[in-house]
C-alpha cells in the first residue's frame, strides 16, 4: 500500500501541472489503516476538490497496478497533524539553502527556521469570519471588490500592488482579509501576513532594539501575499517607510502580491516618503465609498440574518436613515438594538430602535448651568436677565424667576443655597418655596406646565 | 483631647452588586454579561463603552468591571475619560482595541458624550459606537437617597433618613460629592464619639474641609 500511493504521486507528478500537484496532491499526508488507504487534507476545500477530482483517478490507478479495488478515503487533518506535516516540509526545504554555510549556522538556521514558520502559520493575522461572501456589494464598493477577487484569484500578476482607500469603517478590512482567506483557501502552503500598519512599525522598532533586521527582512520578503491595512500610520516614521521600500521592491519584483489600505488616495498621504507614494500607485487605485441608504440596509439585513435574529425592513431603513457614516456604527447599531431586545424582551420594532439609538447617535447637551437656565427663562419671558437677581416682587418678575429657580433645582445638582445665592443671594428658603409653588402650578395649570415642559427641552438641547 | 481614629473600616469597594442601577440596568446587564467566565461573548459585546455626565457612576463601572475581570481572570483593558486622551494616547487606545479584537478579553471605555461627539480620531470613534454604547442615566434624588443608604449600610453605619434628606436639601447633590460627605461624617461621629445625626453633620459641614 506504501509502495502505491509512492506510485500514485510519480504519476501525478507526471500528469498534472506542477502548480496543480503542489496545490492539491503535496500538502496530503496518507495512512494505512486496515488495507484501507487514508488520504489527509489539511482544509476541507482541498479534501472536497481532491475527494471530487482526484479519487476517480487513484481509485483507477489502483486497479489499473493493483489488479484489486482499494478502499480509499480522504479525511481532514487535524490541526496538529497539519502543523507537524508543515514543520517537515520546511525541514525538507531547508538544507537547500543552508547547506552553503558551516555546520553550527546551519543547525541555528534550520532551528530558527522552524520556530518562525510556526509562528507564521499561527500568525498570518487572518481572521476567517471575513470573506467575500458575507462582503456586502452596493456601488459604493463594486469595483473594489471585483479587484479584490481577481487579485484574489490571481495574485502577483493583475494588478500589484492593489491600493484601497477609503473613510473609517467602511470595509477595507474586511475586503483584505477577505483576499488573504481566499488564497488561503485555494493554496494553503502560500505565506500570507495581514497586518495593521502600527504592527509594521512595531515590529521596525523591535528589529532595531534587537538588531535583528536580517530576520526581519527574511520574514517580510519571503511573503506571497502581504496585506498592510491603514498605511497612513506610517506617516513621520522614516526608517519604518526605508524598510517598507525595500519589502515592497522586493515582493514586487518577485511577483508577490501586495495589498495596502489607506483613509486617502496615494498622492495624499501626509508625511509619507514621495518614492514610496510613487510607488503605491503603480498599480491598481480603487475607492471605497460610503455606503447609499439602500446598501445600509442590505447590510443590516445580512448581519441580523447572520445572528439569526429578525429584522424587518421597516427596522432596517429606519436605522439605515440615522446612521450613515459608517459600516462600524450601522453594526454598533444593530448590536445595541439586539442587547435591549434581549434585555426587555420586547419585540424589535422601530419605537425600540429608536430608543436604542438615543445612546449611540445622541448629541451632548451643552452643560446646563445656572446662569444659562436664568438667560432660557429670561428670553421667554421676554424680561432682562437682570430680573433673575432684583428685588421686585411683581408677578411678571416674580413668576418667571420662580420658573428659573426650579428648573436649577431640577436640572442642576446645586444645593438650595447655591441656587438662592446665583438669584440675587436670596434665602434658601425662598428657593424651596418656589420650587413647592411651581409643582402644584405644573399640576394644575396646563400653560404653565407647557412653558416649563418647552424650557426643559430648550436647555437640555 | 480628641480621640484617634483607628482607620480599620473596611472600604466599600464599587462592586457591580453595590451599584445603584436606577435606568441603567441595561448597561449593568450588558457589562455582567460580559464578563461572565460562564458566557460566551459575541466580540461585538465583548467592547462596551459607556457615556454620561459626571456623577453618572463611570468610574464605579470601570472600577468594579476591573475588579470582577481580574477575579474572573479575563483580560480587562479600560480608558476612563477618552475624551481627554491626547493624539498619542487615541493611537494606543486604537492598537489596544485591535488587538483586543482580534484576541480575547473586554474593553470597557467611558467618555462624556456618544462616540462621535468628542471630537476623537475618526478610526478610534467609530470602534467605540461599533460594539455597545450605552448612556448612563444620572441618579434621580430618590435614588441618590438609595444609594447613600445602601453605602451607609456597607459602611456599617446607622444613617437616618434626616441627615439623608438634609444632605440632599442643603448639599451638591452629585453623587461623589455625597459620597466623601458621607464618610466624613462616619468618621467624623467615631472621632467625637457621637452618633450621626443632623446637628452633627450641621456642625461638620462648619469644619474646614481637612479633618
């Protein structure tokens, strides 16, 4: 049976393109089990398209050589036996290139090696929860997302490197991420890195305190696909900008692509290195813009559908028509609404959006003083501000300061005093009567109470 | 002669339990929640950021959340105030949230007004409003009253219900403002030996304020 898959990979090494024999046949390791053979995949999109392409194919093989059927399956790898298959083929690999230098580098090298691709392929900073199917399309992001997937299909050849711009929170992560988990996908032993660009400059800085800048070199120019997200970050920072000129000459040369976000097109990146912002418009510039009511929608439709919670249009639009700056937010919006649909268990409907929302859209009120309370009531009244401290007890004086006193008390967090003292430094007493007078006015008196009523709004807002 | 005081009183730490939660409970709920080792948490809701005036009771939440994160053993990062953090300072709260985000662990922010409205970073705000955002309601007076009440109790101190109401009447009636009075009063009424009545906060109130 060993000596049979053996054969099985010398003719497929034969039969198929080296491209398709490195993406689909290599990464498998096999087992014998019970005369059975076992085929391991390291991913369920290389077990499918080998189950559904290549099984016809050995299970011919095998009759053709073996003159028997053979019991033949492929199963996914788990992630250890992933891991330790990587760490060998990187074993495998690496004696080509050490084998130049002295023995003690060469075991160094080879140690080094191993601890970085393992790090690596723990580290590629992809998060799976991003692909293009969960991508919602509007024509705000059609032609960046087109490019994205070609590039995605393609890389290093269409257009490299790919610049992304946009405003905050309007999917450029996701899109990056959403190319590197594609290739990630479709050629599993490909070196992807995603970064923040504040991670880049970190790691610059770490290089320097160690003087590691070879290693750092090695981890960067080996890449196939590097994706750096906000590069404006680089702004003011020179010798991150050197490095990034040299990785970026480097992996384009090679052919490998490289996929770089920014909140501004190339030429207006401030303090960023004019060869670099040459550079980055070699290739593709798309935009993303923000997203038109209907695509807000659509957004939070697909997110409510994958939380599996029940959104109805009606919702949706009316959320979509208060939020319009960003993706983030629209989220943010949807996640609150849900929480106090949970908490109250009420039913989500738009009067319980419309209280979700106070929280997140609200704008401060200006801080409420005593002094602007008096001016409010003033200007009502339609009486100087100078009768808020006077003497005069006429009814058309008095009532209004009455108003303004109360309102201190019921806006403010000041003491009786202090409010008696900013009225003309009267008693506090006078204070706690006013405030009794007004309530049993606000109670039986409905013009009085509207006044009141309008007032408070005019403050707070 | 005066008597020292032996300061052994156990202080009453903000816990998320002694919080008086007047309309804010969805926002307790939410931070309980949150970080509860039992749950697990969207990463959405992992990131809580909490708006209000002063007095509203942010730094109680944020100080009880760190406490229950560590209890709990979950990875805490709090920004009290993110309205006063400089452009260096918005940049570090920026890569703290992104690695919190992509890792594990809670972000618990406050600030004083909603996420777009203080004039932040723009990529820094709207993380803020992405996960949940919650205003927090001041206290109505009955509910400061509670809340003196309940703090008093945890104190081991008999507060009657005058000098409850004498210190909403005559003092500043934001909450860490009655706070400190109470406890000066606690205090103050073991140093004289006296029990803590109205006459006696009347008369404390008279002191310069370092006693």
């Amino acid at each position: 049976m060993e000596n049979f898959w053996s054969a099985c990979l010398g003719r497929f090494e034969k039969e198929l393109s080296a491209q398709q024999f490195n993406t689909w046949i290599k990464p498998l390791s096999h087992k014998v089990e019970d005369d059975a053979l076992l085929l391991l995949a390291p991913n369920r999109f290389v077990q499918q398209w080998v189950k559904d392409r290549f099984l016809p194919k050995i299970q011919a093989f095998a009759k053709e050589t073996l003159n028997a059927p053979i019991n033949v399956d492929v199963l996914l790898m788990d992630n250890i036996e992933a891991a330790k298959k990587q760490l060998k083929d990187d074993e495998a690999k690496k004696p080509e290139t050490a084998n130049k230098q002295d023995g003690i580098a060469k075991k160094a090298a080879a140690a080094t090696s191993t601890k970085k691709t393992k790090a690596h392929s723990d580290h590629s900073g992809l998060n799976p929860a991003f692909n293009f199917n969960n991508f919602v399309t509007g024509r705000a992001n059609q032609l960046a997302r087109a490019a994205a997937l070609q590039i995605a299909e393609n890389p290093g050849s269409a257009y490299n490197p790919l610049f992304i711009y946009g405003g905050v929170g309007l999917g450029k992560t996701h899109l990056l991420q959403a190319i590197g988990n594609y290739l990630k996908d479709h050629r599993p032993e490909a070196k992807i890195k995603y970064l923040h660009a504040e991670k880049y400059v970190s790691d610059v800085v770490k290089a320097y305190e160690h003087k590691a800048f070879d290693e750092f070199k090695r981890q960067y120019h080996s890449l196939d696909l590097l994706l750096i997200d906000d590069i404006q970050f680089f702004a003011k920072k020179t010798r991150t900008q050197e490095e990034f000129f040299y990785a970026f000459n480097s992996l384009i040369e090679a052919k490998k692509q490289i996929i770089i976000t920014c909140d501004t097109y190339p030429k207006e990146i401030q303090d960023v290195d004019e060869r670099l912002r040459t550079r980055f418009s070699w290739g593709l510039t798309v935009a993303v813009e923000p997203p038109e009511l209907e695509m807000r929608v659509a957004i939070l439709l697909k997110k409510a559908e994958e939380a599996k919670i029940a959104l109805t249009e009606e919702v949706a639009f009316f959320v979509a028509k208060q939020i319009r700056s960003s993706v983030r937010e629209l989220e943010g919006a949807l996640n609150r609404i849900v929480a106090m649909a949970k908490f109250t268990g009420n039913a989500i409907d738009v009067h319980l959006a419309k209280e979700a929302l106070k929280d997140l859209i609200a704008v401060r009120g200006r801080q409420i003083t005593i002094e602007n309370i008096q001016k409010t009531v003033a200007d009502y009244y339609k009486i100087k501000v100078a009768e808020m401290y006077s003497k005069k007890r006429s009814r058309n004086f008095a009532r209004p300061r009455q108003i303004a006193m109360s309102l201190a008390r019921e806006l403010t967090n000041h003491s009786f005093p202090e409010i008696g003292e900013a009225f003309g430094s009267r008693h506090h007493t006078t204070v706690m009567h006013a405030c009794d007078e007004i309530e049993q006015l606000r109670q039986n008196d409905q013009t009085i109470a509207r006044d009141i009523a309008f007032l408070v709004q005019v403050i707070r807002d | 002669m005066k008597q020292l005081l032996l300061d052994i009183q156990p202080l009453a730490l903000p816990s998320l339990d002694n919080f008086v939660v007047g309309e804010n409970a969805e926002a307790l709920h939410s931070i309980k929640e949150a970080l509860s080792p039992a749950l697990i948490i969207s990463s959405n809701n992992r990131f809580i950021y909490l708006w209000g005036a002063e007095g509203s009771g942010k730094t109680h939440l944020i100080k009880a959340s760190k406490a229950l994160a560590d209890q709990n053993r979950i990875p805490f990062v709090f920004a009290d105030d993110v309205h006063t953090l400089n452009d260096q300072e918005q940049i570090d709260l920026f890569n703290q949230y992104n690695e919190l985000r992509a890792g594990q662990g809670v972000l618990i922010a406050t600030g004083n007004a909603s996420p777009s409205q203080m004039g932040l970073r723009d990529d820094l705000a709207t993380r803020l409003a992405w996960g949940l955002t919650y205003q927090l309601h001041p206290l109505t007076d009955e509910e400061k009253a509670q809340a003196l009440k309940s703090h008093a109790a945890a104190r081991g101190m008999n507060l009657p219900d005058e000098v409850v109401d004498y210190c909403l009447r005559y003092l500043r009636r934001d909450l860490p403002n009655l706070m400190a009075t109470l406890d000066a009063l606690d205090e103050w009424s073991l140093t004289e030996k006296k029990p803590i009545t109205v006459p006696l906060l009347k008369k404390l109130l008279q002191l310069p304020l370092n006693i």
